[in-house]
C-alpha cells in the first residue's frame, strides 16, 4: 500500500496490518474526505491544505484500541493527526504531514453525570450529551453551534466558546473545564489526568500536545428555552440592544448575536419570518423571561419578529436560532456563495456601539458585521466575525489593519498556526507536546516554533516563555 499524502515512506499495508483489531480505512477517497475539515471557508487556507491528505485511517471503539494505536504509531514513527468531528475551520485535522488519522468518534460514552458536571468520552457528540444530561435535570454550560456533528475532545482540543458563553463565560474560564485525561504517545502511551487550571496545558493546543480520552465539563440546570429573533432600522441600534440585554440583570440571555441586514438575506428559511432589510438580533432566552425581553427590544426601538418555544420552532419548519450564530452564520452564506470568507476580531471592552458605529464606514463595503456577546473573565465582551467578500490577500491585511488602527484585536482565522490564532505562544504549549510527544508525531506541523525547540528538553523549552 504507497503512501496517499506522498509524503511518508512507510509500509502502510504492514501499518494496518499491525493495528488488528482496530478498524482501518484504506480507500484513497474516503482518506481523502476525512483529511478535511472546514478550512475552506478561508480562500488562504484552502490554497494552503487542500492537497494534504493522510495515508490510513484509524478507528479504535474504546481505550485499550486507542492505547494499542499510538503505541504503533509510535513504533513507526508514523505523524498523527487526530480527527472528532470535523468541524474545525483553521485545518486543525488535516495531516500535513501524511499519516494516520485518528477518528475518535467510537470512543462515545457519556461517562458519568453528577450535579454540576459530566465526564464523557473525547468522542461523544456534545448534541447527544445535552440530550443524556435532560433525563438529569441539566445541560452543558455551553456548545457550538456545530453541536449535532462536533464531539467533546474536539471542541476542548480546538474551540474557545460557543452558545451559553454570555451566561457562563469562556471554556477557559475558571470552572468550565473542569478535567480532562490525555495519552502520550510512547512505546506504551501513558494516560496523564490535568485538572482544574493545568487541563489548560492542553485546551486549544489543536491535539498537538496529548490525545484527549476523556473530558468532564461543567453543567448547569437545564431551562425551558425560547428563540428570539428581534430587528431594528440600524446595525448600531442592533448592538447596543443586544449590549443592553447582555447587562440586562432580569434576562437569562443564553446567546446573543447581532447579524448585519445583508447577511440576513443569506437567510432564506427566514424569509417571510423576520422584517427584511433590518438588522438582527438573535437570543435564547428562558421562557419566564419573554416579557422583560420584548420590553427590553421595544425601549430600544426594535421589533420582536420570533419568539419560539422548541415545539413552536418545528410546527414552523424552522431552524434552531443558534443556526444563525457563531460560525454558522459564516456558512449560510458560503452555501450560496463561496467568494465569502470571514475574520475573528475582538472588540473594544467594554463593548462600545459607537466604536462599531465609527468603524463600520471605515472597513468599506466587503465587510459585513456579525457579533457575537459572551463573558470572559465575569467582563461582557463581543467579538466581530464579519463576512468578507474576498478579492485578494493584500485587501484583506488591509482590513485586518483597519480594525487593528480602531482598537480591534484581529485573531486571525486564515492561519493554520496554532499560536496565531489566539493561542498565546508561552511555549507551555510545547513544553506539554515534549513531555506527552517526545518523538513530535501528534499535528507538529501545526506549530510555528516547534521545529526549533524540538531539540531542547520540556524544561528548557519551557523556561524560553519566562526568558
């Protein structure tokens, strides 16, 4: 069996054969489909890694399969690249290197549940978890919009919030994360368990420093949820609303996303339901809530166009409202246009409608705003993912230069680095992969330093961070 990537000279028929009883993959089409993930919603990094491709696939159903796996990796020097559900948008699963790819999705279980956590397997669908954690009275404090496809390992491993982050903060906020338990990948993987603030060792590291087996989340009382969708004549009338009910004290506001007029007729399933050519904003709310909320938008001149119990959402065919939240607002656009692309910015804090008001002008008429509001830190922030209509690379650093001109953190999403993407580059990060990764294997090329502190013991790379 050669090698798919072209760029691993082993044996991978042998590979396969020494993984028995693990499930493999060989067909070059499928290898092909499951070294993608999202990151073509960048036009860089689609021009980047659409030609990388794994060599095998493999895919253990429990812990002893997974443990057996990385040990023959190991002994072959093969680079792994570990894959849930593929939901990433900056390549996070894709081998650059060749290799194998590891699909954790059979590694499912929902481990344990007790009030305020749960523990569950690196590859369990966090949609179905929310749906064990019902029978208990509880939710998880927080998902992706992606939840019906994303799994727990790969949203610790590569997600930073999602909806309920206004209500609950930022996954790395103290108290989210609460555990998680990773395999190193030696000649007999060793399972190390990182609680509290040290599970930041390995959240956000893209899988690059340990394979995540098993991670316990915090939950919370599970409410009666409604879908808002509410509109206004401005995009600054919008944000300041959603600013409003962010601090309103009243309202249990579980998301809120502010959605420029011209991305909402990307929103066809919407049509006929919201006001057209008004700017939008989309909540969760609980149920006893409704009234402060449509009194909230009216004080702030705008219409309540939705309010929607689950059942009420479906007698009207209509899409869960976080369907026009976070990243997925990003792809209703790319469904009917693919010259679309997105950025990541953080915005001024506290959040200001005027300085998204003044800048709004400024960026020009390719830029189309979308925010998202959450905690971070106990502290009401928003973050900017605004639809670009791409023309060049030069156009978009100038866009990137004017938010960053205004006061606006630009996180770049057309990077396939882990430190340039928000990560902060300390090398802790790499001090963990030489401790967990000794021989490097697990997605080094995905950092931008690693090739050159590989030589250097997990101490010493380390302390480069403190010098």
């Amino acid at each position: 069996m050669t090698s798919i990537s072209g760029k691993t000279d082993i044996d991978w028929a042998a590979f396969a054969t020494a993984l028995a009883p693990v499930e493999t993959i060989t067909d070059t089409v499928l290898v092909k489909k499951r070294s993608r993930d999202f990151f073509w919603y960048s036009p860089l990094l689609n021009d980047s890694l659409r030609n990388c491709f794994g060599d095998l696939v493999a895919r253990p159903k429990n812990h002893a399969e997974m443990v057996h796996t990385l040990a023959v990796a190991y002994a072959h020097d093969a680079p792994v690249v570990l894959r849930g559900g593929g939901t990433g948008n900056y390549g996070q699963a894709v081998p650059m290197d060749g290799g194998l790819i590891i699909e954790t999705t059979g590694l499912n279980r929902v481990l344990d549940v007790g009030r305020g956590f749960v523990r569950a397997e690196a590859g369990a669908l966090m949609a179905d978890i929310n749906r064990v954690l019902a029978d208990s009275g509880q939710e998880m404090a927080m998902f992706p919009s992606t939840q019906d496809i994303a799994t727990i390992g790969g949203f610790v491993a590569g997600g930073s919030a999602g909806i309920g982050s206004i209500a609950n903060g930022a996954l790395r906020d103290p108290g989210n994360l609460i555990a998680l338990s990773a395999l190193s990948v030696e000649a007999a993987p060793q399972t190390r368990v990182f609680n509290g603030a040290d599970t930041l060792h390995i959240h956000h590291a893209w899988g690059l420093n340990g394979v995540i087996t098993d991670v316990t989340l915090r939950t919370v009382p599970r409410r009666d949820w409604v879908g808002c969708m509410a509109t206004f004549d401005s995009y600054a009338a919008a944000y300041a609303a959603g600013y409003a009910l962010a601090r309103d004290g009243t309202i249990a506001a579980k998301l809120i996303t502010t959605v420029d007029a011209r991305i909402c007729a990307y929103f066809p399933k919407l049509a006929g339901h919201i006001r057209k050519d008004k700017h939008l904003l989309v909540s969760l709310i609980p149920q006893e809530h409704r009234d402060p909320f449509a009194s909230l938008i009216r004080d702030a001149a705008g219409h309540v166009d939705l309010m929607m119990t689950d059942t009420e959402r479906q007698d009207l065919g209509l899409p869960h409202v976080f369907d026009f939240s976070y990243n997925h607002t990003t792809l209703q656009v790319l469904k009917a246009d693919r010259s679309a692309t997105y950025q990541q910015v953080g915005c001024p804090i506290p959040p200001d409608p005027e300085a998204i008001a003044n800048v709004r002008p400024k960026l020009g008429d390719d830029v189309w705003m979308h925010h998202e509001f959450a905690r971070v830190g106990g502290e009401i922030v928003t973050f900017d993912l605004p639809i670009i209509w791409f023309t060049t690379p030069e156009r978009l650093a100038e866009i990137n230069a004017t938010y960053t001109a205004n006061g606006f953190a630009v996180y770049d999403a057309h990077t396939w680095n882990v430190e340039g993407g928000g990560l902060k580059a300390d090398y802790t990060h790499l001090a963990w992969k030489k401790r967990m990764d000794p021989k490097g294997l697990l997605n080094s090329a995905k950092s931008r330093f690693w090739a050159d502190v590989a030589h250097l013991s997990p101490d010493e790379i380390e302390a480069l961070g403190q010098s």
